[in-house]
C-alpha cells in the first residue's frame, strides 16, 4: 500500500495513524478530521474542563512533535462526504478527492438531540456548555441518566446549580451495569442533592421547562441531552461496506470491503459497539494489522473497560452483564459508597464492577473467566 487514510482524528483515528507508522508503514498517511482541531481527549469534557479546571491544550492526545513525527497529511476541518469503494475514492467536504489503496473509518459517533436542548460530543460543545452553566443558570435539567448526563450533573452541581436529571428507564445505567448496581448509580444523585425522575420520558422542551410525558413540567434556564450517540455511517451509503448500527467488521476491524477496516465507536466487531476510550485505543493496532496484511490475521479479544468519575466517585467496570445470575460483593458494600463485586454466570465471573475502590478492581479484572472468590481477594 503506498496511501492510506484514515478517516477521523479523534483517539481512533490518531491511534490507527500511529499504530500504522509503528507496524512499518512508510508510505502516504493522510488524516481526515471533521473538526477543525487537532486529536483531543474526549473523557475530560464532561468533568475537569466543564469545570473549568482543564484548558483545551491539557486535552491533547499528542504532543506538537509527536504528531509531526507521524509525517501525516492533516486534513482537519473537512468532512468524509462518499467513499467509492470499487475507485478507493474518498470524497471531501472541501470538494477534493483522495485517492487511497487503503482505508480506515474511525469516525465515530454523532450525538442524539432533542430540540431546545444542549448535546455534549465535541469540544465547541464543551465550550458552548461551560460558558451556559457559568453565565448565570440557576436551573439545570438533564436529559438522560447515562455517563454523559450523569457526569454533567456531577459537574452542575460542583457548579452551584440546581439538578434534576430525567431518565426514562426505571432505573439508571440498568442496561449497562444491571439494576442492582444501576440503583446504586442513581442514589449517588440523590446523595449530593439532584432530584432523580426516572420511568418517565421527555415529551418537548418549552420555554418553560422541560415538560415530561406524565404531565409535569421540571422548570429549566438550561437542558442537556445526553441520550446517547449513533454511529457515523451516513457518508458510507452506496459504498458497499455493510451497515448495521455501525460498520459491521469481524473480531479484527475487517470490513466487508477489501483494504477497508474499522476502529472506535462507529464500528460494530463480531457483532458488539464498545462504546469506551480503551476499545477505540486498543482496536487500532489490530485492524491496521489486519490492512496491512490484507486479511485478518489478529483478533481482538480484550474485554470491555471503562470507568466514570461522578460526585467524586470513580465506578469501574470491565467484562459483561448480558445474563448474568447474581452480583457478589467481594469487599466493602454499596452503602459505603465503596465496593468492588463481580457478575456471575453458571458460577464464572463475567465482570467486575467498582465503585471508588480500585484496589480491589485491579485484582479482581484477573478473575474474568474463571469461579468467583468466595472470600475477599488477596
């Protein structure tokens, strides 16, 4: 291969970019970004620089000579419009084209919005957002009891402001950590003063306030939607890469599409999107492998991480829920607001969730696969 473009510079795009250099790549290396700035670090934009306790230069992913060892093409502020899969053609917003032996789609996700609200994805969103909170609002409501709400509110209340956060699931986080530790992320609102309306859902934003589907009106000087992302797949139509929530690869990022693989949010691997900073980071070694070997000859079969700070607590999590018979806590309880536990299925741990006790995780994330401890771990 004598080009190569990676389509995103976000943690994908720029750890694709880098993993290709260090794999031997020594060819053209052309970076597209939508944005017109250089990669950053998604993670703090809900807490430190929300805050205000982070500037945009403390986001960067790549110190200045990094990035320049890379010898890439940056192509920042243009958009992926088409890709011609049969040409390698790439059609850009600007109205050029690139021509490229091989691809890498990292484009991510695009949030979810609601009219009359504020949305949390780029950094212009966090800039928009912290000068909105520090600009005189009292009343804040949050659409969304995910991370990305949850985080906001953490920081809203830091701020000063007046929380009420709307989920309309039952429970908070119940899809991801399960009810039982979903429960325990929602009364962490409840500790630090946010009201909580959960199994209801949003039926506009007025002038007035948020009104909710029951009726009642939650009055609001600022909404925030976080009510989750879709992959950025639109510019893909036509190209005859298959589609299905996100770009649908095997274990290795390989596409449907020779010299075409995926990495980050917006690909869907052996049927799963890991929506996480670690997936995006550790993907892109193995699908650029995988390019530059023009087939799949490495998997990627690390399990799932992340974590979230919230009120001043870190959750950590790694593994699964789907189907799991019971959680087992192996040191501390959720009362503590400090416990590590793991997930059980026919006897075999199949996650491990913590809540400010990172010790405990560390050790347990080894136990992944194999019976539960039935005593604390040592």
């Amino acid at each position: 291969m004598r080009t190569i473009a990676v389509i995103g510079a976000s943690l994908a795009g720029l750890r694709s970019a880098e993993a290709l250099r260090a794999q031997g790549f020594d060819g053209r290396l052309v970076v597209i970004g939508d944005e017109p700035h250089e990669p950053y670090d998604r993670p703090p934009l809900s807490k430190d620089f929300l805050l205000g306790t982070a500037d945009r230069a403390s986001l960067a992913l790549a110190a200045p000579d990094a990035l320049a060892a890379l010898d890439a093409d940056w192509r920042l502020g243009v958009r992926a419009d088409r890709l011609d899969a049969a040409t390698r053609e790439v059609h850009l917003s600007d109205g050029s084209t690139l021509t490229a032996d091989g691809v890498v789609v990292a484009t991510g996700g695009e949030p979810r919005t609601l009219p009359g609200t504020l949305a949390l994805r780029t950094l212009d969103d966090a800039e928009r957002l912290r000068a909105a909170l520090t600009g005189g609002a009292r009343r804040l409501v949050v659409i969304g009891a995910g991370f990305i709400g949850a985080e906001v509110a953490s920081t809203a209340r830091r701020l000063g402001l007046d929380v009420t956060v709307v989920e309309v699931l039952p429970i908070p986080l119940g899809r991801v950590l399960g009810p039982e530790i979903g429960a325990v992320c929602g009364e962490l609102h409840l500790d630090h003063g946010v009201r909580l309306r959960c199994g209801v859902g949003v039926d506009h934003v007025s002038p007035s306030g948020v009104v909710l589907t029951d009726g009642e009106v939650l009055p609001a000087d600022l909404v925030v939607a976080g009510v989750g992302a879709h992959p950025a797949t639109g510019w893909l139509a036509g190209s005859g890469v298959a589609i299905g929530n996100g770009v649908l690869c095997d274990q290795g990022g390989v596409t449907s599409v020779p010299g075409v693989v995926a990495v980050g949010d917006v690909a869907r691997w052996s049927g799963q999107r890991h929506e996480h900073w670690t997936s995006a980071a550790e993907q892109a070694s193995v699908a650029v492998r995988n390019l530059l070997a023009g087939t799949t000859v490495e998997l990627h079969d690390r399990p799932g991480y992340f974590w979230s700070d919230q009120y001043g607590v870190r959750i950590q999590f790694i593994g699964e829920t789907h189907l799991y018979d019971e959680v087992r806590y192996v040191d501390g309880t959720p009362a503590d607001r400090k416990f590590a536990a793991v997930y059980v299925r026919d006897d075999v741990v199949v996650g491990v969730v913590a809540m400010n006790d990172a010790r405990h995780f560390t050790r347990l994330r080894r136990r992944l696969g194999t019976a539960p401890l039935s005593t604390p771990a040592p």
